[in-house]
C-alpha cells in the first residue's frame, strides 16, 4: 500500500533553497527554464517542522558529525574523568560510525542517528568502562560493542523521519535503512525568469560628509507556483517502525501535516514567502504504481488574463488526473481526498472527492491505515 500527495504551492518573490551561486534552484523542463526546490530541502524543512514531532509525539532523529559533543557530556555528567573519556570515546565511534578527522573531534561523515541509538551508545560505554579502560584491548572491545549495537539497529529505527527519509553510511553499511519515502523536487508549473535585487544598507554613523551607502550587492531571487510530489511506501514504513502499526501511522499523518505547514528557511528573513499550499490531493493505493503528475505541466502553464497561474494549475492537475484515471484505473484506489484553498479553483475530476478542512484531508488518507489488514 502507498500514499501519495501533490500539492499546488503559490510563493511570493523568495529565494527558498540556493545553489553554489547563491541563487535560486533551477532547471529546464518542457523545454523551458523552471524554478525548483531540492528535495533534500524539502525533507529537512519536513522533519524539521514543530508540527512533525508534535504528532508523532517522537524527538527527530539527530544528523551530525559531532556525535562526540553529546556522547562526552553524558560521559562527563556521569562522573567519568575528562582523561579517561578522551582515551575512550573517539575509538568507540570510530567503530561505530567509522573514520573521524585528524584531531577526533568528530566522524568524517554526517551520521543520522535516533534519540534512542544516541542513549544506548552512552549507555553500552559506561556499561562496559572498566573494559574500555584496558588500553591493550581497548579497540577489540570497542568493536564487539559497536558491532553488537549496529546488529541491533540493522533495518529498524524508533526515529520516524530515519524510518521516512533512510540512512546511508558507506563506511558502516550495516546502518543503511531504505527510505519508506520518495520526495520529489517541486518544480514551477511555468515558466521561470530569475530577477536581482540590487540593495543598499545605509551607515547609522556616518556623518553628513561622509556620502555613500554603507554596503550594497545583489540578491537573487524568483516568485513561483510549485507542484510538490511525495510518495510513502506503507509496508517499509512498518517494517522500519517494528511493525508498529499506530506509530506508523502517526507518522504519515505526520508526515501530511509537516508537509503543508513546512516551509523552506532559505532567506525568509529577506522575502518571508511564508505562504500555505493552494490545492491538495492524496491518494491511498493498493498497487505499487507510482503516479506524479508533474507531466501534467510538461506544457507550461500560462497565467489567466486577469488573474494568476494558481487556478490554471490546478486545472491543469485536475484534468491530467482524469487523464491518468481513464486510461489506468483507478480501482486500486482505496480512498482519494482532494483540499481546494479557494472555493472557485476549478475542480472536475476530482469534484466528486474534494473535501472542505485538512482535518478532513489527513484524516480520509490515515483511515485506511487503522486497519489491521493494512498491516499486510
């Protein structure tokens, strides 16, 4: 069983996610330029929202190469000398988590960890102390604990963004966990011009003498309406949770509501483009065929005459879904929920599964998921 979510996201002028240029992300598409968001920046502002934790009532899983930071104050805290914590910690994790830098200070990799993984690597090391002070065995030791607690984390973790998102270490591959969810990049439904903004600051101090700006430079940024495309696999979510089925689905619901309340950081406190989605749709499927709907924009979306490219992209989404359910199917549907922002966005193949609050949204598309047979 999947779950899957598009949304049409209207920004004002922004510059949300950034390339080396430090402008806005970019890319061709339909054969013209589009405005884009990184799916990588998407998922961080998702796991990263108040929302999401609030929901699964679970801390989000730590992504760090200074694991030795919070590993040394617990050690310190309890009452190990400084010396021996030194001595200690940087051969264990380096067992755990592989290659640490000159000094080490901290793992040459960012290493995804849940709260739980965090607390049972303090615990197995003050657990284990008198062993790890044997300087002769010291990294024997080391291994057979580390090897003991990555065994016991092989394919399951209690962190729900770990269980969504995936983890990957090529150094320590036995920590890899396959994503229960698929993230699309969110692409313009039109046609996108990048604009400057040339700015000036001005000196407080500066006498009347003294002419001039204080600074000044150049921003990039753009204004778009995004399609947005995610997918989670309901089986893998539920092994990766330990076959907890009411966590699991906390945790798509957590992942719903993160996703509409969710808004990229990048440079919000020159633009705050906070702006809440237009349209959504969600789709509880039985069959393991995927259906983005951004070729429903591979023809760029024009902006009405009097109006804006929000309603014409729904339409285009709403009339390329009927597309997709007259030629495919749709009897492997068990529930579709569709969310207008506006009562006159216009609405024809999905009119007849359009639903009035989110509250209703979420909760047609997290039903199915109460079930016991979902387990299967």
């Amino acid at each position: 069983m999947f779950i899957e979510q598009h949304m049409i996201q209207s920004f004002s002028p922004a510059n949300l996610n950034r390339d080396d240029t430090n402008n806005p992300k970019d890319c061709e598409f339909g054969g013209v330029r589009r405005a884009r968001i990184s799916s990588q920046c998407i998922k961080r502002a998702i796991r990263t929202c108040p929302v999401f934790a609030e929901v699964t009532g679970v801390e989000v899983g730590t992504r760090t190469r200074w694991l030795t930071r919070p590993l040394r104050e617990s050690l310190l805290d309890a009452r190990k000398p400084e010396k021996e914590v030194d001595a200690i910690l940087p051969v264990f994790l380096k067992q755990y988590g592989g290659k640490l830098d000159k000094e080490g200070q901290h793992t040459a990799v960012l290493l995804y960890v849940s709260e739980e993984e965090l607390s049972e690597l303090g615990e197995t090391m003050l657990d284990n102390w008198a062993d790890l002070l044997e300087e002769e065995g010291r990294e024997a030791t080391a291994k057979k604990l580390a090897k003991a607690l990555v065994k016991k984390s092989r394919g399951v973790t209690s962190a729900p963004d770990i269980a969504l998102f995936g983890r990957m270490l090529a150094e320590q591959p036995e920590l890899n966990l396959e994503a229960a969810c698929q993230v699309g990049h969110a692409i313009s439904t039109h046609r996108v011009t990048m604009e400057m903004d040339f700015f000036t600051a001005v000196d407080d101090l500066s006498t009347e003498e003294e002419t001039g700006a204080g600074m000044m430079g150049f921003t990039g940024f753009d204004s778009a309406c995004f399609y947005r495309y995610a997918r989670i696999d309901w089986g893998q979510l539920l092994r990766s949770l330990r076959g907890d089925l009411e966590f699991a689905r906390r945790t798509v619901e957590a992942f719903l509501r993160a996703s509409v309340a969710a808004v990229p950081s990048g440079k919000q406190n020159s633009f705050a483009a906070h702006n809440p989605p237009s349209f959504l749709l969600g789709v509880v499927r039985s069959d393991g065929m995927g259906w983005s709907l951004a070729n429903a924009f591979e023809t760029p979306v024009r902006p009405e005459r009097e109006g804006g490219v929000v309603a014409p992209s729904v339409a285009a989404l709403d009339d390329y879904w009927g597309r997709m359910c007259q030629v495919y199917g749709d009897s492997t549907h068990l529930a579709t929920a569709a969310l207008a922002l506006d009562d006159d966005l216009p609405l024809k193949s999905l009119q007849g599964v359009a639903v009035q609050t989110l509250d209703d949204w979420v909760g047609a598309l997290t039903g199915p998921l109460a079930s016991k047979e979902a387990e299967g």
